[in-house]
C-alpha cells in the first residue's frame, strides 16, 4: 500500500486568533484588519516535519455565505473593506501543505 502523509494526516485548527485595527475608510463606512493566529500546538512546523497552509474565512454575523481567502503559509493575513456598524465573523483552518 503506497500513501502520502499529507493524504491522511488532518492538522488542528490554529490557536490564538486575534485581530488588530488597521484602517478605517474617511467616510467611516469601511475598515481593515489584521487577524494573526499561531499554528496548532500539535503542529511540529518548527522542526520542519510538517508545513501548514491556511484559509481565512469570514463573513457578517448574519449571513450564510462565508468569503474564503486564497492559501497563506504566514500566520496572519490582512482583510480589507469590512462593512461598519456590522458585526463580522472570521475563522482560520490549516492544511498541510499540498492538500486541496
């Protein structure tokens, strides 16, 4: 039987989620941030055995639809052009890297 690690290896989610305020637009009607998260603490990517990829997803509290951002190997990623006055969900998973 021939299999890669990647295949059947699923990582934990990311620990520490965490935003900081970078902008908000002149007509106060849009801002940006920053949201930084550590990898999991099972995760060993500082000897090298595994390396993760992340998704961020995020959305307005009351919405179905989840916006999913293009893979980071960092460990933060800066969302623009988030509505006022409304309140925003973000989430982060991980991947090793080369899965789909």
């Amino acid at each position: 039987l021939f299999f890669y690690v990647q295949d059947i290896v699923e990582p934990d989610p990311p620990v520490g989620l965490n935003w900081t305020l970078l902008n908000v637009s002149l007509t106060g009607t849009h801002f940006d941030i920053m949201v930084n998260w550590r990898p999991p603490e099972s995760a060993d990517v500082k000897m090298g055995w595994m390396t993760l990829s992340y998704e961020v997803q995020h959305r307005s509290l009351h919405s179905d639809h989840w916006e999913v951002t293009d893979l980071v190997s960092s460990t933060h990623r800066t969302l623009y052009g988030l509505q006022t006055n409304v309140n925003h969900e973000v989430r982060v998973r991980c991947k090793m890297h080369g899965m789909t």
